[in-house]
C-alpha cells in the first residue's frame, strides 16, 4: 500500500488571523509569542478532534438517562516541544491538553504502547531535529498514527523531504508555503521565532 504525508491546514479565521500576526514583521515580542501560543491551542484542537481517546459512556440528568462521551483521560498523552519555540506552541495546547504530560528534554525512554504523543515545531524549516524526534519514536516503535506534529508554517520542499522518511505522518499548521530562501528559511513565513521572541527579552533588560 503507498502511503502519503497527511497535512491539514484547517480553514479556521482564528487560526488565519494569528498567522498574519506572526508573518507580519511589525508585530512586537509580546504579541508574536502570544500568536505562537494561539495557535498552539488552535492547532491542537483540530489534531485532536478524531484522534483523542473517548468512551461512549450513560449519564444520568434531572430529567432522564442520555448517552454522554468521556474522555479516556487513563490513557497517557506526551507533549513533546522543540525548544525553544515549541514551547509557545505547547503553552497553548495545554488548555485543551491538561492531563498531557510535558517532556522537556526531547524522547522519553520507555514509551508505552498505549501513549500518544504530539511534537510542537515553532515551524518546519530546518526539519533535521523533527527527523531526530521522529527517528527516536520510530526505535521505540511508536507507530505513525499515535503522533501529532503541531506547527505553525510549513514548506513545499520540506515537506517533501519529510514524506521520503516518514511516509505516513500527520502534520497539523495553519500554512504551506511554497519555497524556501537560500538561507533554507520558508518564505514568506513567520520569520525566526527566537530572535523574534528574544526582542522582548532584550527591551525589557
């Protein structure tokens, strides 16, 4: 069977707008790292929607018995940011993830059978440390469809790259971009996030 890189760009107005904010360069600090964390909630929202564990389950109301839906919350989720943007993403997503648990310093060892896991990219230009992330999950077995990448924009030739070594990976972002500079920045894009980020740091020292 030939198996193809999912990439959803859901078509949300919220999710857009935060973009602009990000592509625009006269966006200050503050605002930028708060888009990056909006779409880390927006984003997540979407990935989730046909991929998180639920149970069909009665419930008993004032008024009679109806059949509710919970969510499996025994069953493990792993947050996995690429610092230090992904950070920002995961800040985000932790308000409709609160029972994730947050893995700092890249893969964990021992991941279950059970455990889903989703890796916050601050964007996928450089994607030779998604490729280690994902290297890793793949020497722990952990098969494609329990991962989520969470970014914010991607690029053709990126993509193109990604789908050769990890086929059947789903990706969530708000964009795909065509192109890339020589720098092998994605163009338009959002800029470099850390730099970006860092201005607030340096105004307020």
């Amino acid at each position: 069977m030939v198996m193809s890189l999912r990439v959803v760009v859901p078509p949300h107005p919220l999710i857009a707008h935060w973009l602009t904010m990000l592509r625009a360069s006269a966006t200050p600090a503050a605002l930028y790292a708060t888009g990056l964390e909006e779409l880390g909630r927006w984003l997540t929202y979407e990935a989730i929607r046909d991929w998180l564990p639920y149970r069909k389950e009665e419930v008993l109301t004032e008024n009679g018995v109806t059949e509710g839906t919970v969510i499996q919350a025994e069953i493990p989720i792993l947050a996995i940011p690429i610092l230090p943007g992904g950070l920002h993403l995961w800040t985000g997503a932790r308000k409709v993830l609160p029972n994730a648990q947050l893995c700092l310093e890249g893969i964990p060892s021992g991941i279950t059978a059970k455990e889903g896991v989703i890796v916050f990219a601050d964007q996928l230009a450089n994607i030779s440390v998604l490729t280690e992330f994902l290297t890793k999950l793949e020497s722990q077995e952990v098969e494609a469809n329990r991962i989520r990448i969470i970014t914010t924009v991607t690029s053709s030739p990126g993509l193109s790259i990604l789908a050769k070594k990890f086929p059947e990976i789903t990706i969530h972002c708000a964009c795909i971009d065509p192109e890339t500079t020589v720098d092998g920045e994605i163009k338009p894009g959002i800029g470099n996030p850390i730099l970006r980020l860092n201005t607030r740091t340096s105004s307020s020292n």
